[in-house]
C-alpha cells in the first residue's frame, strides 16, 4: 500500500462522502469544514473556487478541483456574489447569520440545493479525516488545484452522475470507489505533468530497482526487513541499494521502513481499538514496548497519548 493508497485506505469511518449540488445564480457557499481534501467535479454551468489565500479559478463543464484543507475557501457563480450558506465541521450547513441550513436545502437522495434541473450542477467528495499515510501525499499537493478538462479526459463523470442519485443496497461502497478511482485519476494526472513536483517516493516508484523496494516495504511492513534481504529482492549489493534509494526517496531504507512502520500506527491507533501490542505485531515491532519507544522518539509522546489526542480532536471536530 502505497501514500497513495493510502489517502483512500483506512475504514470508510474516516467520512469519505458524496453528494450532488444543483444550484441556480447567484449563488454562494463559504467552506469552513477543514476536511483535508474535497474533490469538486463539474457538471453542468460555471463555478468560481477562491481560496482565503492563493488565486481564484473558474471551472467549466467537465473541469476538476482538489481543494486540500483545513483553509477555507468560497464557491460561487460569481466572485461578487455573497455567501448564502455555510458548511462547518462535522457536516453542519448554516445560514451565514448563524441558523441551521440542516435539510432545508435536500433535494432528494445525496442531493443538496435550488433545484434538480438548477443551472450549475456540481458532484462534490469529501474525505473528513487526515492520517499520517495520507498526509505524506496531501502535505506534496498546493491547496488549490484544477484540471481543466483539455488537460484530461475522466471516463467515471457519467458513472458518477448516474451512481450518486442511487439508493440500492450497498450504494455507498460503490460511491466510495468511484470516489477513490477519481481522485486517484486526478493525481496521476496532476502529478504526470512536466513542471509537477511529486514527492520523492513518489518519482522513485517507477524506478526498477527502488520502486519493487518500496512495495515490499510498503505491502509488508511487519516482515522483518533488513537492507541486506531487501537489496536481495532487488538483485542488487546493499550498498548499491542503499545509496540509490537515498538518492531518490531523500532517506535510507531503513530510516522509510522505520518512519513506514510508525505512520501505519499512527493510524491504526486513530482508527481502531486495537491493543498496543496487536498494533506492534501488524506493523513489524516485536511488543509493545518496542514499539512504544520508537513512536515517542519520532512523534513526541505514547502511543496511548496519540491515540487520547486524536480521540478528542476528532470529537472536536465532529468528526466522532
């Protein structure tokens, strides 16, 4: 499992949703949720996207945004039209004076807005929680950016406006993966062009020697890895191994598998009730007490802490 896996892995509690707004001019909605990624497909009409900081962009029929949190932003037909509704943390929709927006805007099944047959019709998918996996890719990308529709060509648009209005069983496992296949799309995308600047795990990926490394380490990590079993798989010397993956990723084999191995608990201590010692076992530490070593020398605290912090942080934010 790659970081890019790894932004769409995890339980589905992590609060990946989607839902369809069909809105009609002049309309605005001001964004405050702190999700750590939205993804903003257009439908139908013209929609405005301006960030606090950073420049503004106007998306067209087939264009895409990311737009990567917590920093809120405005969506708007126009960047004179005043907001007309917000959306806070945990999902909560208001009224800019501060009245609840709850259901009064649902136009049916994962629908929100004026009007089904409304001029502008926009898909939007939120992903509500960030994790250290996830963050290792979201960390690489701006808060803000498009892909216009010359730039790429996105078969899953009609899927997507077919599938969103469903409601069969099951139908939020399928809006779940055409939401993860569209973001995924996205960044190959964003991250193939010339100028992109991926992150070094990321380039290293599609070297022939770095690239199978990072796999093992990353589909494995409780294997008891060494340089030496490593550069092996690879078919080369460690030493060759060593100083080619250095030179691409930015840190030894080692010093990943070990920052790998903790991120991984870092999020499953977030995610689930797993005992220390089982979490230790699923990510290569031999006890609880190895563990627990390594994860306050790298994050400053347990890894009870961690998980006590991440609790009341999530509570705060509605987000469970």
């Amino acid at each position: 499992m790659d970081a890019l896996a790894g932004l769409l892995e995890g339980p589905r509690a992590r609060g990946a949703f989607m839902i369809r707004a069909c809105l009609d001019p002049p309309w605005a909605v001001r964004v405050e949720d702190e999700a750590p990624l939205t993804v903003m497909l257009m439908i139908r009409g013209h929609a405005w996207i301006m960030p606090d900081t950073g420049e503004r962009v106007r998306l067209g029929p087939g264009d895409l945004a990311i737009a990567r949190g917590p920093g809120p932003y405005t969506c708007a037909d126009d960047p004179g039209t005043a907001p007309q509704a917000l959306i806070l943390p945990g999902g909560e929709c208001a009224y800019p004076d501060g009245r609840s927006l709850n259901g009064s805007m649902d136009l049916g099944v994962r629908t929100w807005g004026d009007r089904l047959d409304g001029g502008t019709v926009v898909l939007i998918g939120t992903y509500l929680m960030k994790g250290e996996i996830n963050g290792r890719l979201l960390d690489a990308l701006p808060p803000l950016l498009t892909l216009a529709s010359d730039m790429w060509t996105c078969p899953l648009t009609p899927v997507l406006a077919d599938e969103i209005v469903r409601d069969e069983p099951g139908q939020e496992v399928v809006l779940d993966r055409l939401l993860d296949l569209l973001v995924i799309a996205a960044l190959r995308t964003w991250f193939a062009r010339p100028d992109a600047a991926a992150p070094a795990w990321y380039g290293a990926l599609a070297d022939p020697v770095v690239g199978p490394v990072l796999r093992l380490v990353q589909d494995d990590p409780a294997h008891p890895w060494t340089v030496a079993a490593l550069a092996a798989k690879a078919g080369v010397s460690r030493a060759a191994l060593a100083r080619r993956f250095t030179a691409l990723v930015g840190e030894s084999p080692m010093a990943y598998l070990t920052n790998w191995r903790l991120a991984l608990a870092a999020d499953r201590l977030r995610d689930t009730d797993d005992t220390i010692a089982a979490v230790a076992r699923l990510v290569g530490y031999g006890s609880a007490f190895a563990l627990s070593t390594a994860f306050k020398r790298s994050y400053g605290v347990s890894p009870q802490e961690h998980r006590t912090r991440t609790a009341r942080a999530g509570a705060a934010r509605g987000g469970g």
